[in-house]
C-alpha cells in the first residue's frame, strides 16, 4: 500500500515538481491549490501526511492546521510545513500548530522526500515527540537571538 500525501501549494511549479518527487519515490499524491481546497480533500483522501505551504489565499495554511486541530482524526494527521515565511517566530509558531516539521523554501525535492520517509517511519509517540524536539529547538534558538541581537543572521 502507497503512503498517500496531501501537497498543498499555490506555486504550480512547486506542486508539480514535489508531486513528481514523490511519486517518483513510491508515494501516492493528491495536490491542493489552497487551503480550501485541502480541507475540501482531507476527509476523502485521508492522507497519511500533508505537505502545507502556509501563504495561500483564499483560505492559508495556517487555517489549515486549525480545521485539523478542531477536526484531529486517530491518529493525527503529520504536517510537514513548506513555506517562504523564515522568521522564526513563524517557524515556531507553526510547530505550536500543529506542524510536525517545517522547512523553508527553496530547498531540495530530494531533502523533503526524505523528511516525509522519516516522518512516515515514526510511531504517533515518535512523532509526538519530534514535534517537542523542534519546538524546543526554535525556542532557544529564539531566546538565543533575543539575548544576543548581535549573533542575527539576517
């Protein structure tokens, strides 16, 4: 059986480079142009894993992680966030959402197909606790720069 993964990107060229990807790597995909559109998939898909860009209109990514979080299916449902919003009170606050992972644009096809590999691999617990770990890790890494505004890499 195919994992099945939801890609939710408004870029065309995006959605159909990373859908080739995965296919290409044994997943069985479905795309969404926005938000609406995924909420309108999600129920009758059922994917294993989302991939979700966050700056959509006429419904965002961010409304997306809040529909699943009033509508959590057994088990969740693991995002994986794509998005061009680098801040990381951003980043931070996506994990807070929901997001399991999250990853800036542009990066490699090949390096998200792996993060959906891994993700995939993971026990709900696991995944519970990966989603932890990054939180973590943006908080300090927030309270780092916050402490010491010199160390900016921007």
């Amino acid at each position: 059986m195919k994992h099945r993964i939801l890609v939710v990107e408004d870029e065309a060229a995006i959605q159909q480079v990373l859908c080739f990807f995965l296919e290409h790597n044994g997943f069985a995909t479905q795309a969404a142009y926005n938000g609406q559109e995924a909420i309108n998939l999600i129920p009758q898909f059922r994917p294993h894993l989302i991939i979700l860009d966050l700056v959509m209109r006429p419904v965002s990514g961010w409304d997306v992680l809040h529909w699943l979080h009033s509508h959590q299916t057994n088990p969740p449902i693991p995002v994986l966030v794509l998005s061009a919003l680098v801040n990381l009170s951003e980043q931070l606050q996506g994990i807070e959402e929901g997001a399991i992972e999250y990853i800036t644009k542009p990066t490699q096809p090949s390096i998200i197909v792996e993060r959906v590999r891994t993700i995939l691999s993971l026990t709900a617990e696991q995944r519970l606790m990966l989603q932890h770990k990054r939180l973590e890790e943006r908080r300090k890494m927030l309270e780092r720069l916050r402490a010491n505004p010199s160390d900016r890499l921007t």
